[in-house]
C-alpha cells in the first residue's frame, strides 16, 4: 500500500510537470475536450432541472409524492362526519370544491365557466359572447350567451373554482405565496370569508374592479369576501382557497359537502396517518355508504415523472456521448504524439529501475488531469450560463419556479472528463509501458 501510494504521488508530480512543460498540447486536449464534456453537463443539468420543475408542478397540482387521498363520493351526512373526525388533526385536511361568482348579480361573468381570464375581455368594457353560439334553421350561426347564465346580460363580475379546506393544504401543496398573506387556521372564523387568490384570479381583479360579493349555489346568503393575499398554486384558471369552518357560516354543512365535483370529497392525508383513513372508512360505511363510493390511493408523483424524462435523458447523454468521443479521440491524437516525441525520456527512466506500471501511470495522470481541468471549466461556463440564464427563464414558467445548477451535473461533468481521460489516455500509455531500455541509445 506504501508502494502504491508513493508510485501514485511520483505519477502525479511527473505528470503535473509535463502538463506545466507542454501547456499547448494540453489546451489542445481541452479545446477537443470541452465540446463533450459540456455536452454531458448540459443534458444532465437540463434534465435534473426538467425533473425538479416537473416534479414541482406536481406536487402543486396533485400533492406531494407519498401522500394518501382519499375521494368520498358526495354524501349529506357524510361530510359532518369528515369534519368531526378531522377536527383538531393537523396530519389530514379535507377539502371540497365548488363555483362561486364574485360581483355583480344577475349578470354574466367576464370568464363564464371560469375560464382564464386572458380568454376573456381584456378592455374595460362588458366581456364579450365568445365561446358560445346560436345556430338557426338555416344553420347560420352568430355569438351567443352562455346557457347556463341564461339570458344574463354581462356584467362586473368573475367566476372562479372555490376551494374550501379543513386544514392547511400548504403541507401537502407547496403552495408559494406571492403577496399578502395565506389562510390562519387557528383563528376565529369570520363571517366575512377571507379568502386567498391564486395569480389567475388575481389578474382578473386588478384588471376589472367588481362588488364583493359571493354567489355560491346552496348558500343562505351572499357573503361579503376578504381578499387577504395571492398564491401561486400551478394553475390556469381562477382559482380561491377558503377556510371550511367560514363557509360554513353561510350554508348548512351538509349543503357544501354535496356541492363538490371533480370526483367528490377528496382527503389529504399524510403517509403516518393511516389511523385517520380507517376511522373514517369505518364511520362512513356505517352510514351506509358502499366501499365503492370510497377511493384511497397515494400519491406517486416523483415515479411518474421519472419515467416520463428517464427514456428522453438516455437519448439525449447518447448523443452527449458522441460528441465526448470526438473528445478523446483529440486526446488520443495528442497523447500519441508526446509519447512518440518522449521516447528517449520514458526509456532512460526505464534505465534507471522505473517501473513499466509507473511510466503508464504518468501518461494516464496527464491526460486524466487534462480531463478533469476540462470538466472544470465546463462545469462553470454550465452553471454560469443556468445562473443568468435561468433568470430570464424563470420569467417564462408559469408557476414561477426557480433554476438552480444542479449538483447531479457537476458530478457528470467531472466522471465524463476523468472517463475521457482515461480512454483517451489509455492508448498511449500502454505504448509509453512498452518502450524498450534500448532506445535510450537513440539518444
């Protein structure tokens, strides 16, 4: 091991000193090489990256991976029990949504259906008819309202899916709040529901000032909302999220749990609460609700993603791989030609009792050392280019998501210039290994 050891530091010193001694040949090597290796850092950070921004938009849109939902089909004595079992939990929230208006009554929403409101109007005016037509006998069609407003003239109003919660879904959505402020569980509830927008809704109402005031299918009343702050939850259409408990106090609870949609009733509940998932399967099979009516499943979110950029990843390294190649063969080239100009040196060396093993170690120390230089100087024109780079296209996500050099493609740069090295290398050092002692004569 001392051997070793010894053999490996003198292949290191020699090496060093014939990279310091042909700085040409080595910047050579590095030009050949950079392309490659930057290739190989690029795939692998543009693919990390991928995944991160993907996975992120996951778990906004669906939850986080490993998270157990539950999906009850709408039940009037249903959701009380929901409410009571969950009451004081802090691992498992409910939820349920329905469509709300908030504006004018009477009239039309400037999204009908709750459409993004970049669909809508974008003046000042009354939102136009688009989206829905009026065909006669004759089969001429023209702009109509919608029919499901009636004959509702437009109006200031906008329409957006209304998300009322038990708990905070920030622990299972990672939900990024961009101003004010989010939802305060441990409060009293308010009689005046406050509520939190997510950016599509907010563009709506710094774009159109309408009345506050909610319309909600099943309610006593419409409640007079507190707009309190704006999240970024991953989505395309207005959205709200307000607390159960202040929904509550403008309809009976067995109203709002049979206004859900999109599947019904949905728990989320953390992987450790397992307990709350039978509690609550039980009450509500005891209720007479049949096991069909009640769904369980986890969340694998980071599986999906990954299978869906694994097979993109390996064609385009594939490709990354080819370019590495051009790579070392540049440095075979280069290494060739210095162990053909070092004859005499690497056969007096053997002269003088160097072994056959070391000479090869020199070579590989150099080209490996050129290799890993290269993979240096790749990986920070890599992370400098994401850096700055990744300003300008984090403008460009639609959920705001930040870039960051990824440590994975460091790594990858730096096994794909110690490789490269080594192949390109390897050639050149089996030949330096077999130069006889005789041809120091030459000399």
């Amino acid at each position: 091991m001392i051997a070793f050891s010894g053999g490996l530091r003198s292949a290191l010193l020699i090496g060093g000193q014939g990279i310091r001694a042909r700085k040409l040949r080595t910047l050579l090597s590095m030009l050949s090489l950079f392309l490659g290796v930057l290739a190989v850092v690029v795939v692998q950070a543009a693919a990390e990256t991928g995944r991160r921004a993907t996975l992120g938009y996951s778990e906004l849109a669906i939850g986080k991976d490993g998270t157990l939902q539950m999906y009850v089909v709408p039940h009037e004595a249903g959701f009380p029990i929901i409410l009571d079992t969950l009451r004081g939990r802090a691992d498992a929230i409910a939820i349920t949504m329905t469509q709300a208006i908030i504006g004018e009554s009477g009239v039309r929403p400037i999204n009908p259906g709750g459409g993004p409101i970049d669909t809508a109007n974008s003046g000042s005016g009354p939102a136009p008819e688009a989206g829905f037509v009026v065909c006669d006998s004759r089969g001429i069609c023209r702009p109509g309202p919608d029919p499901a407003e009636g004959s509702a003239p437009p109006g200031r109003a906008i329409e957006l899916r209304l998300t009322a919660m038990t708990g905070d879904i920030r622990q299972f959505k990672p939900f990024r709040v961009e101003s004010g402020q989010w939802l305060d569980f441990d409060s009293a509830p308010s009689l005046a529901p406050r509520i939190v927008l997510n950016k599509e809704a907010a563009k709506g109402f710094a774009r159109h000032q309408v009345p506050a005031r909610m319309r909600i299918a099943g309610a006593i009343a419409d409640p007079t909302p507190q707009l309190i702050g704006v999240v970024d939850d991953g989505m395309f259409e207005p959205a709200a999220y307000v607390r159960a408990d202040e929904l509550l106090n403008w309809m009976p609870e067995g109203k709002l749990g049979a206004l859900a949609f999109n599947g019904g009733l949905q728990m989320l509940l953390s992987p450790e609460a397992t307990d709350v998932e039978r509690i609550l399967r039980a009450r509500l099979l005891a209720i007479g609700m049949t096991e069909d009516q009640i769904h369980t499943e986890p969340i694998r979110s980071r599986h999906a993603v990954e299978q869906q950029l694994l097979i993109l990843q390996w064609i385009f390294l594939g490709l990354a791989s080819l370019v590495l190649l051009i790579g070392v063969a540049g440095i075979l080239n280069v290494g060739l030609a210095t162990v053909g100009e070092r004859v005499e040196e690497f056969a007096l060396r053997r002269a003088v009792g160097t072994p056959r093993s070391l000479l090869a170690g020199i070579v590989l120390v150099e080209t490996m050392l050129t290799g890993l230089f290269t993979a240096g100087l790749a990986i920070g024109v890599g992370a400098l280019v994401l850096t700055y780079g990744g300003r300008f296209l984090d403008a460009w996500l639609p959920y705001g998501w930040d870039l960051e050099f990824p440590w994975q493609a460091g790594a990858a740069g730096v096994v794909a210039g110690l490789t490269a090295g080594l192949l390109g290398g390897l050639v050149p050092a089996i030949r330096a290994a077999r130069i006889p002692i005789a041809a120091v004569m030459r000399a």
